[in-house]
C-alpha cells in the first residue's frame, strides 16, 4: 500500500502548535521580505508567506522592487533591516532579476537574520558539521515529513536529483548528516535510471518531469520537489504521480506535499530566530 506523505496536515499542526508560541511571546518575531522583479510565482509565494505569517501572529513586512532595481538598493535595504531591531528575520524572494548578482545580496544579510539559511556563514556552518543559525526551509521541511512518518534514513541510499543551493545541496548534506548514503544527481548526470533504481529514498528537485515509470525500486520513498505548470496548465511536479505512485511505499504528492512544508519551516525558522540571544 502506498502512503501519501501528506505536507499539508503537517504543516497545520505545526501552525497550531507555533501559534501557541507565538501567543506567548511579549515581542513578536518580525519577518521582512524583499521581493524584486514581476516573477508570477514569486508574488504567489510571498503573498501566502505573509498571509501565513499573519495568521500566526508573526509581523510581516513585504519590500517590493521594479525589475529595473539596482545591487546598491537592494544592498541599502539589507544594510538597514540588518541594523532594525524590530526585524528578527530577513528572506530575500529568489530568483532575482537577472542583472543582480544574487550571491552579493545573499551574502550581506546577517547571519543571525538569514531565515533561508542561505548566507555563506550557516551554509558554511551547514557543511562543516556545526550548527548554523536556521536550516535551509525546504530540506528541513523533507527532514520533517521524513520523520512525521517515521521513514528511517540512517544506512539507506538516498538519491538526490538537483544541485541547487536552496534544495539539492543542503538536503543531500543533512540525509548525510543523519547518516544516509547520498548520491547526487544533475542534468549531466549520464544513465539516470540505473542510479535512481538503486534509490531507497528519491528526492527530485529540478522543476521538469524527469522521474517516471520503471526508474524506482519497489518500496522507494519518493518526495517531489518540484513545481511548475505542464503544457496543460496543470500544477505539475518532477515525478509522474499516476505511474510513481503504483510502486512507491511513500509518496509526497504535488500540491499538498514538500510545497506546504518550506512554508512551515519558514515559519519555524523565523520564531527560532527571535528566540536567539
Ligand atoms: N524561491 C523559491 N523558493 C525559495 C525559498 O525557499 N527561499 C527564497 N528566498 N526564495 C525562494
């Protein structure tokens, strides 16, 4: 029988269980984030990331830009959300637009502030083994659906497709961390399928349908990153759902799946961050 990991059932438990905490908390965490340019998909996320945020009782504030704006504003503004003490968490909405050098942005957010866990310091602190402020949002989220349903990842070969810096290479180093044997994908890759069939968990994230019928052992634990719309318009993920799902011990549907538990994990990252001394 095939279990759908089910994102959105987590993530409203852990809404619940973080509204309590927040009600208690005399200062309330304080989230800005920096949205440049008219990427459709990036307004959609960072309207339901202050949408949720509000609902918690988390402040949010979101700083829009043209697509015409410049490094040096945009490096103005992280200069001054880094110095406001009322701001305890910063997220800079990626991709930005093609002109910014996004490492230059990324990199100047205090470390202490960094909700993404994305500046060279907690991903420096990610990869040497120590402890960095917050995790990066959507391996944690995986980490965290892996765990709901109890699927054991020490000793088990864990494939990674996609080497992004937001997902495929923070997720790949933290299954490490908990002791998985971890095999790196990419679009270079070359026989996908004779690696994937050796996967005892899958973890695609590349945004294109790259996992389909006959590339998975049976009893795979199977978790879709992706999401972007097919050619019919249809909210789509990186594995064929209606084939995957018939061989799969575990399955995280898209929607509903990994999408609901970044979202979460952002939540989560931004009271960490308001507690830090
Ligand atoms: N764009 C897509 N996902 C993310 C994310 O988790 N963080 C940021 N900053 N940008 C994104």
């Amino acid at each position: 029988m095939t279990v759908i990991l089910d994102g959105k059932k987590l993530r409203d438990k852990i809404f619940e269980e973080l509204k309590a905490k927040v009600d208690e908390m005399p200062v309330k965490p304080s989230l800005a984030v920096i949205l440049a340019g008219d990427d459709p998909s990036s307004k959609i996320y960072v309207n339901n990331k202050k949408k949720c945020a509000e609902k918690l009782g988390i402040n949010s504030v979101v700083i829009t830009y043209p697509s015409t704006v410049t490094e040096n504003e945009l490096l103005e503004k992280i200069k001054e959300l880094n110095d406001d003490k009322h701001i305890t968490a910063i997220l800079v909405q990626l991709p930005l637009p093609v002109h910014i050098d996004k490492f230059k942005i990324i990199d100047a957010i205090a470390p202490e502030k960094d909700v993404d866990g994305l500046t060279p310091y907690n991903s420096g602190k990610l990869f040497s083994g120590e402890k960095p402020y917050v995790y990066p949002c959507t391996p944690k989220g995986i980490l965290l659906l892996l765990d709901e349903y109890g699927i054991e990842i020490e000793g088990r070969h864990a494939v990674v497709i996609g080497r992004s810096n937001l997902v495929g290479k923070p997720v790949a180093q933290m299954l490490l961390d908990r002791n998985a044997t971890v095999t790196m994908c990419h679009s270079k890759t070359k026989n996908l399928p004779d690696i994937t069939k050796t996967a005892d968990i899958l973890i695609s994230a590349v945004g294109k349908k790259v996992v389909g019928e006959n590339m998975l052992k049976n009893n795979c634990v199977v978790i879709d990153v992706g999401i972007f719309r097919d050619e019919n318009g249809k909210i789509s993920g990186d594995v064929d759902f209606e084939t995957v799902s018939k061989s799969a011990s575990y399955i995280s549907p898209v929607p509903g799946g990994v999408g609901p538990m970044t979202i979460a994990s952002l939540m989560l990252n931004t009271v960490e961050l308001a507690i830090i001394e």
